[in-house]
C-alpha cells in the first residue's frame, strides 16, 4: 500500500515537478500547464541597430557576459529537453537551440491561429453542453467543471462570472 502511495507521489513529481527536478510534458492536453510551470522562455542574444532594429548579435561581437548566456543557453536547452518525455523529445531532436525548440513546441502544442479558433469553438461547445453525468458525485462534477473553466480560461476562451455561475448552477441535479 505504502509503495502505492509513493509511486503516484513520485507520478505527481513528474508532472508537477520539484525543487530539483522539472515537470515533463506528457502530453498534448498538458501543454498549457507544463507551459505555464516553465515559465523561462529562450535566452537570445541580439544587438540594436541605429535604426532601432534587434537582430541576433554575431559570435565575433560577444563580450564576456553574451558567452556566460551562451553558457546559460546550453543549460536552457538541456533543461527544455529533459523536461519532455522520451515520447515527445524523439520529434524535436533536430532543434539545436533554446529559442528553434520553444518555438516548435509553442507551434505544435498551440497551433496556428486556425487552431486555436478550433479549439476555443470545442472548448465553447464542451461549456455550453456541460451537464451532470448519471451516478457522479457533486464533487466530481465541480471537479470537470472546474477544469474546463480553467482549459477555457487558458486557451483565450473568455466567459463571464455570471456565465459560469449561471452554467453550474443548471447542470446541478436537481435531487
């Protein structure tokens, strides 16, 4: 029983992550939330030109801080990779750079404007269907609801309190 226990800790571990260890994305349903536990986007090193243009600086330019956040872009990478199961890493391995495989996984996991249009019409459609399930727990049915407000809230979905509240309160059994 207690290696139970410890086995879904260490699960919830995995997801969540720890002080020492990074969360993994295990999947694409959990891309906004592994997104969201990151946090740190790609370290780039860039310059301003006269004309107020930013571009990417190059090597011969560096100074001694730009090669310690080339050293820290290495770490970057290494942290992003390790944080993505072996499932998900093996389509990225062409992405050599912190900045090339954030960028791939922001365009796999949230898509293009289409579909993420697409996807806020499901998450529309699923709120506007939501109801109680036949032999569910109030408690689970606050639960579902729950998370789809907050996949809602995450996609850009934007829904009103009194929509919410109106919405629950309807799919509550009425025994």
């Amino acid at each position: 029983m207690e290696s139970q226990s410890m086995s879904a800790h260490h699960d919830m571990d995995a997801i969540k992550g720890t002080t020492s260890r990074i969360p993994r994305l295990l999947s694409v349903e959990g891309f906004p939330e592994w997104k969201y536990r990151i946090k740190k986007g790609p370290i780039r090193i860039t310059t301003t030109l006269e004309d107020g243009t930013i571009i990417d600086k190059q090597v011969k330019n560096y100074t001694d801080d730009d090669f310690e956040r080339v050293e820290e872009q290495g770490k970057a990478l290494a942290t992003l990779t390790m944080a993505l199961s072996p499932e998900i890493a093996q389509g990225f391995h062409e992405y050599t750079s912190t900045k090339a495989l954030w960028e791939a996984l922001i365009e796999v996991y949230e898509g293009n404007e289409d579909m993420k249009q697409s996807r806020q019409d499901m998450l529309r459609q699923k709120f506007n269907m939501f109801n109680y399930v036949l032999g569910e727990t109030l408690e689970n049915q606050l639960q579902r609801f729950i998370a789809l407000t907050t996949e809602m809230s995450s996609a850009g979905v934007m829904v009103t309190r009194s929509e919410i509240n109106k919405k629950l309160l309807n799919s509550i059994p009425k025994s």
